[in-house]
C-alpha cells in the first residue's frame, strides 16, 4: 500500500515552507480523577537517601533527602511521564546533613535541617542557586507568617526575619526546655501553637500543645500548655481551626479564642504528614474537609510507608498536583479542583442560567464575574458549594465565561442565542443581570474551554492573546492562516516573542508568565513571523505547565533574531509538550538556538524543521540544547555555530533523543547531541523513517494515527494534515 501526497505550495521562498489545509484535531486527555495517584518519584533504596519534603516551581519539583541532598526534578510533563529516576535530575546541591525539609517562598527554597537554614535561590528553577546559610538550630520543622520564619527544633523556637528573603535574620531565640523535642509549629495571628514532647527520669513521654505570645517576635512568651495523648508532628492553620495530624489521627482544634483553642474532634489518619489543597486537607491515605465543628472524609487512596524515625513527613502543593514525601518516594496525586456547572449549555436571551459549583473554601465568598466584568459577590455553604442564577435578557448573542473567584477560581461557558425569552427562574439562589455593556465572546469566539476553545483568526486575535496573560492557561484554536507579514496590515516587527514573552531580556532564562494553555493550530500556519529581541524569542516565548500543549502548527517563513539565549522557530523555551507541528525560515541567536525550539524541557514527537539556524553555544536544526525527549521528528536546517554544534540537537543532557534524524547534506554538520545523520536522498526515502516506527498514511505496521506522509524521492516527510489531497494505492 502507497499513499501519495499532494500539497498546496505558499508564497515561501523555500520548499519545506508550505501552508496547508487542515485535518483533524488531536484527542483530549481523559479527565482525570481526583486524588489519584498520577506519578512517583522513587530514589535507590538507601538509609539516608529518605525523602524528606518537596516543594513545586514552575513545572520543577525540589526533593529533600534525610542525608541532605536537595534534588530537581523536571515535572513538567506530568502525568505523561509515570516514573523518575536519579539520573533523571539535572541539578544536585549539598545541604546540611539530616535533612529535614524545605520551604519555598516565592522565587526562594528555605532548605532546613541538622545545621539550620541554607537559602536557595529558584528564579531560574532549573538551576537552583546555593546563597547562604545559618547554623542556630537542628530544624525539625519551618513554617513562613508574614515576614518571618518560624524554626522549631531541638529544645527551641528561632524566629527570622525575612525582609529580605534572599537573607533571613535572627530576631530571637526561645527556649523551651532542656531535651525538649520541638516537633511542628503554626501561627495564627499574634499567636503559635507548637507541638512539643520530653522523657522524664521515669522515661515517660510528655507530649505537648503549646500556646505562645507572638506579638513581639522579638520576645515570646508561652501563654498555656496543653498535655496531648499523642506525639503532633503536623499544625496547620485553616481559617480559625488548627488541623493537628499525629501518626494515627487527624485532630481539630477551635481557635475562635486564640490563646485557650478547643478540640472539637478528630479522625483516624495522619501519617505524619498533612497539606492544604484549597480547602481540603491531604493526610498520608485520607483527604478531609473541616466545617465549622468536623471533619468529612472527602477522598482516600493507598498510602505508602510513613517513616518511623520521629521526623515529619514533608509534603507540597501545585496547580493540578499534590506531592507526599514517603519512605523510599514522593507520590504525585492528581488535585481536586473547583468546577462550575451551568444548568444548560446554551439557551435563548431571557433564560435564567444556574451555576452551581463545589469545592471552594467552605462558608467563605466568591466573586463572580462574566467575560471579566466583576458582578457582584456570593457566599459558600458549610461544604463549600454555591448557587447562583444569571438573567440573561439584556446580554447579547455569542459565548460568555462566568467565573467565581474565591480562594481559587472556576469558570463555566454558556451561550446566549438568538429567539424569544425561553422561561422563567427555576431556582433559588441570588440573581445577577449580565449587563449589555459586557461583551460577548473574546477573539473571534469561543469561551477558552476545551469543548469550546477561543478562537484564532486575524493578526489582532494573535496580538491580543499574547497581550492578556490571564487568558495563557485556556484552550485556542486557529482557525485561519495568518501572515504577520511587517508589511502588511496587522502585521510588525516583534521586539518580544508574540506569546508569553520574556519579561527581563538582562535575565538569563525566562521571567514571566508561561503559557500553560493548549494551543491548536488545527493544521494552520503561522507565515512571516519578524521578532528581532533579546531572549526567549519565538512565537511562544516559553511553553510551560502540567497541561500546556502546542499542536498541529505550522511557523513558516519566520525571521528570529535574537541577541541573547533561548531562541527558536515556535518557542524559546519548551517545558510543556509540542506535537505534529514545524518551523521553518531563519533563526539565529547566542545560547541555546534551535530551528523549533531554543530550549527542550518538555516532549517533542512528530515536529519538524527547516531553513537555517545560526548561533554561539548550543546550536541545533531543530532544538539548541535538549534537557528530555525529542521522538520521531528530522531537521533539514543549515546549521553553524562556535560550540556544541550539532545537525539536530547542539547539547543534551540527562535527556532521550528517539526515532529521530537530520539531513547531513544539508545541515554540513555530522554530529549531533542526539539522533541519526542521514544523506538527502536517504531523508527522502520513505524506509528510513518507517523502519525506525514512523506512522505513515496507508500503511498499518507502524500503527493507524496515519502521522506522516511522503513524496517519495521529492520531498521529505510532512505532516498528513498538510496534505489537501491523499490517494492511497492498495
């Protein structure tokens, strides 16, 4: 069986640089279940390579171990990827023996343990930075309250200063007993509560809750001592109640009187380890919700082995992810989050729409606001639920998003078409009129979801969504080509990347906001594209996020110029997925230059490029340095540069190259960090690529996604979606 393809040619100088009509759209991800395990993070078995904690930015997970070796992870392709090795981690930095866990604030990991505090510095999360450290206390546990560090350990409480959190300060030094073990501490208000236990001469265990004067962080003062049952090694402060997690059990305290709390009740669970997700609490096996006076079992799952060595377990947070430190691994739970229902999809001007949703803090508030427009306010229930109705009768036609903002945000999509008044109110619940001042829709329509993704189809659409940050983790698709020719309306010489540019270009790496969204080119192309800039240059400046996905594009004819690093075709860094989609026309830059993408973090599979790239270090046809996975994908890309040259990929490190090749010919380079050189002739053979397990259209060994196709002794593989015709012989 033989296909043969026929392509539409564009008006673009060079023969890979067609545009052409579209197919299909890729298959969503299947919904994923809440507090399930996603992944696990597993180190060789080892009596002091224990995880300890672990902390999340930007798609990189921080890993602690009880010898104190601080481990990165790059997680960005989670759940894509199920399991991680040590070879795996790209950067390793010494911390203090015993490690005991870490803290992270804002662009700083607070790494703590057997010799204090070692302060880390993740503004560029790939490589975390070793600033400093303080020796004043055995660390069992940290907690951040406004703009201190609150240090609990062997026999003290050492409060810090973090006015500036590059370097913490010691404000004091509170003693609480000879060979008392200081377990966990939490502050509310002017108050902490810490959790403490000594032997006496009898060797009986004392275990303590401790209530203390924090109004002058300067000089504490214990204000009430509370004896326990059992040893606390988990607070955590929720609202006005005290979650305390023990190994056994879960307890809940009342502080509606912060210096004399009351416990109201307690569960069995625990494990040593508790985290917030919103208002959820995630022990080790149990995920509780608290109201006003219990706590609800909202989920469970199979917890691992808890460490029997008195220490706490750490644990952390992400947008879509939960991590619990265990004895030999940190599991990755997928995370609940809020969901909006509306009532119907769709309906005519007049109907009544009600939202509810679930999964906000409970007896809390949540704003609520259609396309971006504020409308007015609505509070939770006990269990966290809303309802709400929306009158729709002075809105216009096309597609709205409501969202309600409480401790995190939800959005449902509904459309108002055209007829009479369809009924009356329903339900209860408070009311709100969408005013006709608020426009429908944004771009040229949709609402963001998956179901309904914002559309692309003018140069104004593309500019507008890379000047709206807050839209970077929604759904969109092109819907038409468009050419940002300078010298045609719409179009202009870009001095940032179009999309999630980089916001410092003096900075290495990229500072700003990612996309983390899903963008579709639905086998449309991008032409023309002129960004003469810094850093982080392409038409995404960096494509980061658990979700983010780039697919079926086409960047042709692009002109990228960059005078710094990270540099490519479609993106200057990559940390989420890109998937059948190519560049081609000239890039050039310094450090880390690719024909696709400058920067490899993420999954690469089925891409392609061509035309020419120019750079100093790290020079590759499709990707300048590669840090994971690059699969079935070629460059036919002119390649020159000083170091780290290569035809496909300049540098790889601690990364998988696979299935994948670069014309030699064409290239002049007969190396690569990664893949296979091959002639011209040989890249316009079919059986170079089908023998290494591409998909082609019509033949069925390979698989039936029907991927590539191929002008045999013409032309190299293309994507099937650029084809407008297809004949298939038997």
């Amino acid at each position: 069986m033989q296909a043969e393809c026929r392509f539409r040619a564009c008006a673009v100088p060079i023969v890979l640089s067609l545009i052409l009509v579209s197919a299909a759209t890729a298959t969503e991800a299947a919904e994923r279940q809440a507090y399930e395990p996603a992944a696990e993070i597993v180190l060789p078995p080892s009596d002091v390579n224990v995880p300890r904690a672990v902390e999340e930015k930007d798609g990189y997970a921080y890993l602690l171990t009880r010898e104190g070796t601080l481990y990165t992870y790059d997680i960005s392709d989670l759940p894509l990827r199920t399991s991680f090795a040590t070879y795996d981690t790209p950067v390793r930095k010494q911390t203090a023996y015993n490690g005991n866990g870490v803290l992270r604030c804002g662009d700083y990991l607070y790494a703590f343990g057997g010799s204090g505090i070692q302060t880390i510095d993740v503004r560029n999360p790939s490589m975390p930075a070793l600033l400093g450290s303080s020796s004043e206390l055995n660390i069992y546990n940290l907690v951040r309250h406004e703009d201190y560090l609150i240090a609990a350990g062997a026999e003290r409480l050492v409060v810090y200063s973090i006015a500036e959190p590059s370097n913490p300060a010691l404000l004091s030094d509170f003693n609480l007993g000879q060979e008392v073990l200081v377990w966990s501490v939490a502050a509310y208000g002017r108050t902490l509560y810490v959790c403490h236990w000594w032997s006496d001469w009898q060797d009986t265990c004392v275990n303590t809750l401790s209530v203390i004067d924090f109004s002058d962080p300067a000089h504490l003062a214990v204000l009430k001592a509370i004896r326990r049952d059992d040893q606390a090694y988990h607070l955590r402060v929720i609202g006005d109640r005290l979650l305390e997690c023990t190994s056994n059990q879960v307890g809940l305290w009342d502080l509606t009187a912060p210096a004399d709390p009351v416990l109201l009740t307690s569960q069995q669970g625990g494990g040593r380890v508790a985290t917030l997700d919103g208002p959820n609490i995630v022990t080790n096996g149990t995920v509780f919700r608290p109201d006003a006076n219990d706590l609800h079992v909202v989920a469970t799952f199979a917890a691992g082995g808890s460490q029997q060595d008195g220490f706490p377990h750490g644990s952390g947070v992400s947008e879509s992810f939960v991590f619990l430190a265990q004895t030999q691994r940190i599991l990755v739970l997928n995370a609940m989050r809020p969901v909006l229902t509306a009532n119907h999809a769709s309906g005519s001007r007049g109907s009544f729409f009600s939202i509810t949703g679930a999964d906000f803090a409970p007896c809390s508030t949540a704003t609520i606001t259609v396309n971006g427009s504020t409308l007015g306010e609505v509070a939770t229930d006990s269990a966290g639920r809303l309802l709400f109705l929306l009158q729709t009768e002075q809105a216009d036609e096309g597609s709205y998003v409501v969202t309600a903002i409480a401790d995190r945000s939800a959005s449902a999509g509904f459309t108002i078409a055209s007829g009479e008044p369809a009924h009356a109110q329903e339900d209860d619940g408070p009311v709100f009129e969408v005013p006709p001042q608020i426009a429908y829709g944004k771009y040229s329509g949709g609402n963001g979801m998956a179901a309904d993704p914002y559309q692309i189809a003018t140069p104004a659409d593309l500019i507008a969504l890379g000047e709206t940050p807050e839209d970077y983790d929604k759904h969109f698709v092109l819907t038409a080509d468009i050419d940002l020719d300078p010298n045609l309306p719409g179009g202009r010489v870009f001095d940032k990347s179009v999309i999630a540019p980089d916001a410092d270009d003096a900075n290495g790496g990229h500072d700003g906001i990612p996309f983390s969204g899903v963008f579709d080119g639905d086998g449309h192309a991008i032409l023309h594209l002129t960004v003469t800039g810094g850093s982080s240059l392409g038409l995404f400046g960096r494509v980061a996020g658990h979700w983010a996905e780039v697919r079926n594009l086409g960047m042709a004819d692009v002109y990228i110029t960059g005078s710094s690093d990270f540099v490519g075709g479609l993106a200057g860094h990559n940390d989420g997925r890109i998937a059948a989609s190519y560049s081609s026309g000239s890039v050039s830059g310094t450090f880390s230059v690719g024909g696709l993408v400058g920067r490899n973090s993420g999954s690469i599979a089925n891409c392609y490029s061509a035309g020419s790239v120019t750079g100093d270090w790290g020079v590759g046809g499709l990707v300048g340095q590669n840090a994971y996975s690059i699969a079935t994908s070629y460059s036919s890309v002119t390649v020159s540069g000083t170091e780290c040259v290569g035809g496909l990929a300049g540098y790889q490190r601690s990364s998988r190259i696979l299935s994948s090749f670069w014309d030699t010919q064409i290239s002049g380079q007969a190396s690569s960090a990664g893949g296979v050189g091959k002639t011209t002739t040989e890249m316009q053979t079919a059986s170079t690529f089908s023998d290494a397990g591409w998909d082609f259209v019509g033949e069925t060994e390979n698989g039936t996604d029907d991927i590539w196709c191929i002008l045999e002794g013409q032309d190299y593989p293309r994507l099937w979606w650029e084809a407008t015709e297809l004949t298939i012989d038997d």
